[in-house]
C-alpha cells in the first residue's frame, strides 16, 4: 500500500512505522516546523542573560510524561530507553485540593524525553519520511473502475497522492473535514469534544522553595505544574511550566497570552504560598485541543471499505500510552483488512 499519515504526534508516527515495517510505503505529514504534536520542548533563547544557565531555556510545555500499564506500551518505551531518548523522572509529586498539599506515591514510573519530551518523537519520526509545515486542508477520494485514490490538498496549494490509505492522526475536530467521505467515521469522530490547556513556561533567577517538583491540583486555576528542572538531562535554570485547568482554559480560551501568563503566575505564588523569586522569562502557549471530554475508549475509528482510519491520544483516553496504542490500533486493523482477515 501507498500510505498517507496526517499528523506527526505518537499516534500518526506509530501507525506509520508500524505500516512502514510491514512493507508498506508510507509519507508522513505535519502542519508544525517539526514531529512530535504535543510531545513538544520548546527552546528559548535569551540572549540578554547575565548568567550562563539562563541564556538557553527549554520548557516542556505539552505532554509532561508517561507511564506505562499495557504490556506492548511497556516494550516500546523500554526501546526509547535503550535509544536514550528517554528515561525515568524521580521528581518529588504532591497533590493540593482545598484542604492542602499532600505528597502522592501511587507507583507508578513515570517516563520523561531527553533531553526533552520532543526528543521521543524525534526517535519515532527516524526512518520516516515526514514532510513538515504541510498542513492538509481537504482530503479527495477518486473511485475508478476497481480501484480508488486518496488525494490530499495543502495549504501551500499543491496536490499530492495518489494514496491507497489515508491515517488521520489529529485533534477530533481538525479531523472532521478529512474523514468527511465515510459518514460514519464523521459520525463517531464528530461526536468527540475536546478541552483546551493553557500553559505557562516560566524560569525564575532562583529556586522556588518547594519540597515538590511537580503537582496535581484542583480547586485551583491551575490543574499541574512541574519544575522542569527536576526532570533528567535539563539545564541548571529554575523552570517550570504551569497548566491550567481543562474548566478554567475553557473559559479563557479567547484571552491574551500576556494576560494569561501574569494570572497563573499569580495563581501559583498563591497555591505555594511563597514569596516567587524574579521570572526572567516568561510566556503561555494555548493549545486548542488538548485533551478529549470526556476521553474515548476506542482504540482507533476504521473505515475498512474506505481505508481510512483516525486514531489520537483522544481515541484512547489523552495519556501519551493511549496515543501509542491508537496508532498501533489504526494499523492493525488497516493491515488486517489489507490481508482480508
């Protein structure tokens, strides 16, 4: 098979290897500068520091980690491991609600990229052909005698294909119009609603004196924050990134990201109770479809006749394992159907 994957996260970088190892010829396309979706480090430059550790910032400012309970999950991340693309976090957790702070322990490892979250991503995209800052507006499927053709429209005004089978890995909503020639992939992806997230990437000229790295937090604004710095292979500059609630994001969708910034700032200094040390940096990022509410449990959404398949963090519910297995999922049934089983 010929094989397009729209979007360049975990889902779409999986079905695609999965297809490529399989024998199948598969192009990789993603409307960002590079793979990884919301598997993102983003890298700031500040030119103006007075001190080493704070000329070059990174923020993970998307997906913030993973952990792993399916066995198959288990054996991909071991690989990214010996890949050294990623490693375990022992950052200090804790959990505030309204009646305070408590520290949590539930277990579970928890797997960070290195030297950031993207790194993986990188890893993933190896081998692949992936075509960047190609965004596709419109998929067209041209049946002829015995056989059909995907063809997918760019932004940039080319055309490109012919494709036997089309992956739609992207947010719910931006998969709408590209599964838009099988009623019932419209149907069920159609139905999905997704939350957004804002974050806020800030570095401070000192430590912030909290005995945790990173929380979970309700009755609050902010629903995670995480010193980034706690995580391996980072710099030595006092970072973090603050995510505000899927309820709160909701509601501020449309605000100005200097507006945002300052206020969750606040609302963190409120939380820690703590006078913060000066922020050399900072900066909020609004993703529009962070998170599926509530989350499916699909797997991924086939259309076999069509050849057609969306898959996502969102079809399996958010976490980074769910975007694994989605992919996974995708392929699986694509191959099957490709082998009449």
């Amino acid at each position: 098979m010929k094989v397009l994957t729209i979007g360049a996260g975990i889902a779409g970088l999986t079905a695609a290897r999965r297809l490529q190892e399989n024998g199948h010829a598969v192009t990789v396309l993603d409307k960002g500068r590079a793979p990884g979706g919301r598997m993102a480090t983003r890298r700031v430059l500040n030119g103006d520091a007075d001190r080493p550790e704070l000329a070059e910032l990174a923020f993970d400012h998307g997906a913030q980690y993973c952990t792993v309970r399916d066995a198959r999950f288990a054996r991909e991340v071991e690989e990214w491991h010996k890949a050294r693309a990623a490693q375990p976090w022992h950052g200090k957790l804790a959990a505030f609600d309204s009646e305070g702070r408590e520290p949590v322990d539930d277990g579970h490892a928890r797997w960070v990229g290195v030297p950031g979250m993207s790194a993986i991503a990188r890893h993933l995209a190896r081998g692949l052909d992936v075509l960047c800052n190609a965004r596709v507006t419109a998929l067209d499927l041209d049946s002829g005698p015995g056989a059909s053709a995907w063809h997918a429209s760019l932004a940039d005004g080319r055309t490109i294909g012919p494709f036997d089978t089309v992956v739609a890995s992207l947010p719910a909503p931006q998969a709408v119009p590209l599964v838009a020639a099988s009623p019932t992939l419209s149907r069920a992806v159609g139905a999905v609603r997704m939350h957004p997230c804002w974050a806020v990437m800030v570095a401070f000229d000192d430590r912030v004196a909290t005995p945790f790295d990173a929380a979970f937090v309700t009755a609050s604004p902010l629903g995670w924050l995480a010193r980034d710095r706690s995580k391996p292979q980072r710099g030595l500059a006092e970072t973090w990134v603050l995510h505000a609630s899927a309820d709160w994001s909701a509601a501020h969708l449309d605000d100005d990201a200097d507006v945002v910034g300052p206020f969750l700032l606040n609302a963190f200094a409120d939380l820690v109770r703590a006078r913060l040390p000066l922020p050399v940096h900072l900066a909020a990022h609004r993703w529009r479809y962070a998170c599926g509410h509530p989350p499916a449990h699909h797997g991924a959404l086939v259309d076999a006749d069509l050849r057609l398949a969306a898959c996502g963090d969102w079809c399996a519910g958010n976490r980074i394992e769910g975007a694994f297995l989605s992919g996974l999922a995708a392929a699986d049934a694509l191959l099957a159907q490709r082998e009449g089983r």
